[in-house]
C-alpha cells in the first residue's frame, strides 16, 4: 500500500500537468482549432525537451547520491550548471522574438523556456528522500495556479503563445516552495563552478534523454518540419491522451527509485526487477485496452466534433503504453540503481535509428498515421533493447573493487564499483 500511495503522489506531482490538461484542453481546442493545437504541440514537445536539457536529464541519478558525503558540492554544481543553460535559452527567445520569429520556431523556444522554468526546482532531492507527499503538495500549487491563469488569460488572448506561457509562468511556483524547503532541511546551497564530475555523469544520460524525448514526447517537434499544422494537431489530440496514460504509469519508477538503490546490493535484486518489470507491463496492457475501447467518446468530449480524425491514431498510440512504461521504469529505477549510465544512451540511439526512419517515410508521404507508426514501432524498440541489455544482463558484483574514499553513511546507496561506472 505503500507503494501504490507513492506512485500516486508521484505521479500526480511529477506529472500532474496532464491530468490539469485533460480540464484545459477542451478550452484550448475550441479556443485554437486544430492548426493552434497543432502549434501548441510543438511547443509541449520543445517544453518537454527544455526541461530535459536545463536538468541534464538526470534527476533521478542525483536523486540516488543524496545521501552522499558530498552532497553540497554535487548540489552547489547541480545548480550552476541548470542556472547557465537555462539562461542561454532566454537569450535564445529573446533573440528570436526580437528577429520576428513567428508559428513553429516560435513556439519551439517558447515551450523550452517553459520546461525550462519547471526543471529549476529542487524537487529531486524530495524524491532522493522519498519525500513524496511534500513533492505533491509543492506541485499541485503548481498546476492549480496554471489551471487559474490558462482558464483567465487564454479567453482574453487565443494564442498558443500564451497556452505555453501560462503553463511556465506557473512552474514558478513549484520551484520556490523545493527552494524554500531546501535551504531550510539540507541547508544554504554552496554554488561551486566545479562542475566537471556533474557534467560527467549527465553526460550520457542528458544525449540519452535528449533522444529518447526527441522521438517520443518531444516528437511533434521534429515532425513539424514535415506535416502541416492542421496535421500535427490531429496528431496531437491522440498523443496528449496517451501521455496523459503514461504520466500515470511512469510515476512507478520514480516511487521505486528510493526502494532499488537501498536494496541494490540484495541477494535477490535480480529477482525484484524482473518482478517489477512484469507488473509494470500488466498494468500498462489493461491501460492500453482501456484507451482502445474508450476513445471515440474520449476523442469527442475533450476535442469535439472537429477532431474525428484523431480517433483511430488514438487507438494504435494507445498501444505504446507496455512499451513506454517499461522503458520508464528501466531507466528511472532500475539504472540508477546500478549507476549505469552508457546503457541509456544506447537504447536512445535505437529509439532514435527508429523514428529517423519513420521521419524519412512521412516526410514522402506526408502522411500522420505514418508518423504515428514511427512513434509505436519507435517505443517498442527501445523496450526490447532496455529487456535485451538491461534485464537480462548479469548484476556486476556488490562487492566494490576500489575501496570508498570517503565515509559512507548508513543508509546512503551502495558505492558503484568501476565495473558499474564503466557501463
């Protein structure tokens, strides 16, 4: 019980923006049309590529060092190194704004700014504590307040502009209160400008995310150079209530994170993943039947009668659910545990090989179920990779080959041998 109430605190905070999307996006289709949803699209998939850049992408693997001695150091870097991108993609929307960048580019730097704001926050070091019901609260302050401001501004003014604009300015809310709650449990954060070793264990994981983002929830980005407005946002109104499905799945990663990284040098760890493997896709198969039944009268409630099209794209996109909550809880609980980076990136790469192909396809027949084909075949490929390399693989030994060189604190993760670091 109580890892089913954490999956779903995690998964409303984490989350969360999509079960607030499911009240605003009747408002926002009938408000824009299906060429303004089209265009809000590629703003989501470049606010969900924001976020993952300005992060690093790597929460969940600072998540499991916060017990760490050096936790200060690791955290005074973490922030320096966000605050620096993050202020390269403002100048990047001002410079852009000021050229006259109007439509998809617009839209691009105005969602990665947004995605940009959330992922300032602090939130990583509530889930590294499993802090779970504070994170909720933190957030949910969050999506109310985007809720409120969307439902007042957009009415007034119609653009997918400031669709993306409300949605970042109410991350702003999250980021102070983790801020707040930081420095008040841990301490006065200590920026250093000694960011190499953080930089060296994002790295895989920030081109690995990038990829893996780039062909799934970011996908409408790419694909706008090839398909129309109008397509994308038939495209869109099947994809944001299959991402809606997945938010509610992927949180159970996130709440098995804490529990993996105590548990990571058990006899029987092995066992525990591939049990939590073989749930995570039962769960995910009876969420995919659902959709499947359902979406004609989801289509209609949410979209209107302006969006049948999106009906039968619903029901194939439905069916990448298996594939992306295993792909979630590989590489959100099962990964860091092990403190195995390389292995994330690979996986992106076949993801990536996969989706570059389907884009080549649409890109002759300008066709959005052949981009939908992309996005299916896409997602399960990268699901059988992370079971061919991730699950079946032998655990490394737990006994480390290079002593710790600092005190390791009980409680505090298991130290990665260099065999685990190599990987």
């Amino acid at each position: 019980m109580r890892l089913l109430r954490d999956v779903l605190l995690v998964g409303f905070g984490t989350y969360g923006q999509f079960l607030v999307t499911l009240i605003t996006l009747p408002l926002t289709a009938r408000l824009l049309g299906a060429e303004g949803v089209g265009l809000v699209a590629v703003g989501m998939s470049a606010y969900f590529l924001g976020s993952v850049l300005v992060d690093l992408g790597a929460t969940q693997y600072f998540s499991a060092r916060v017990h760490d001695a050096d936790l200060p150091r690791v955290r005074g870097a973490y922030a320096v190194v966000r605050a620096a991108i993050f202020g390269a993609l403002v100048v990047a929307l001002a410079v852009g704004w000021s050229a006259g960048l109007h439509g998809a580019p617009r839209m691009l730097l105005v969602g990665a700014v947004a995605g940009g704001i959330w992922s300032l926050s602090e939130d990583w070091l509530l889930i590294g504590h499993g802090r779970f019901g504070a994170s909720t609260a933190y957030q949910a302050a969050g999506r109310v307040t985007y809720l409120v401001i969307l439902l007042l501004a957009l009415p007034r003014f119609p653009t997918p502009e400031v669709a993306l604009a409300c949605l970042g300015a109410s991350s702003s809310v999250t980021v102070a209160a983790t801020w707040i709650d930081a420095e008040r449990r841990i301490g006065r954060l200590q920026p250093t400008v000694a960011v190499g070793s953080v930089l060296r264990t994002a790295a895989p994981v920030l081109a690995s995310r990038l990829l893996l983002t780039g062909y799934g929830q970011g996908g409408a980005a790419a694909y706008s150079a090839v398909l129309n407005a109008a397509s994308l946002g038939v495209f869109s109104a099947a994809d944001r209530l299959v991402r809606a499905g997945q938010s509610v799945l992927d949180p159970i990663g996130f709440a098995l994170l804490p529990r993996m990284v105590q548990r990571s040098g058990d006899a029987d760890f092995d066992r525990r993943v591939h049990r939590g493997a073989v749930g995570c896709v039962a769960v995910a198969v009876v969420a995919a039947a659902a959709i499947t039944v359902a979406a004609p009268l989801a289509v209609r409630v949410v979209y209107g009668s302006g969006f049948e099209q999106a009906v039968d794209l619903l029901r194939i996109m439905a069916w990448i659910l298996p594939a992306t909550t295993l792909t979630s809880y590989v590489t959100t609980a099962v990964l860091p545990a092990r403190r195995r980076t390389s292995t994330v990136l690979t996986g992106a790469v076949v993801g990536v090989a996969t989706a570059g192909t389907a884009l080549a396809i649409t890109a002759v027949t300008g066709s959005v179920l052949t981009m939908v084909l992309g996005v299916l075949v896409s997602e399960w490929a990268v699901a059988t990779w992370f079971v061919v390399t991730a699950l079946r693989s032998p655990r490394p030994p737990s006994t480390p080959e290079v002593a710790p060189t600092h005190p390791h604190p009980p409680g505090a993760p298991p130290v990665p041998t260099t065999r685990e670091v190599s990987r």
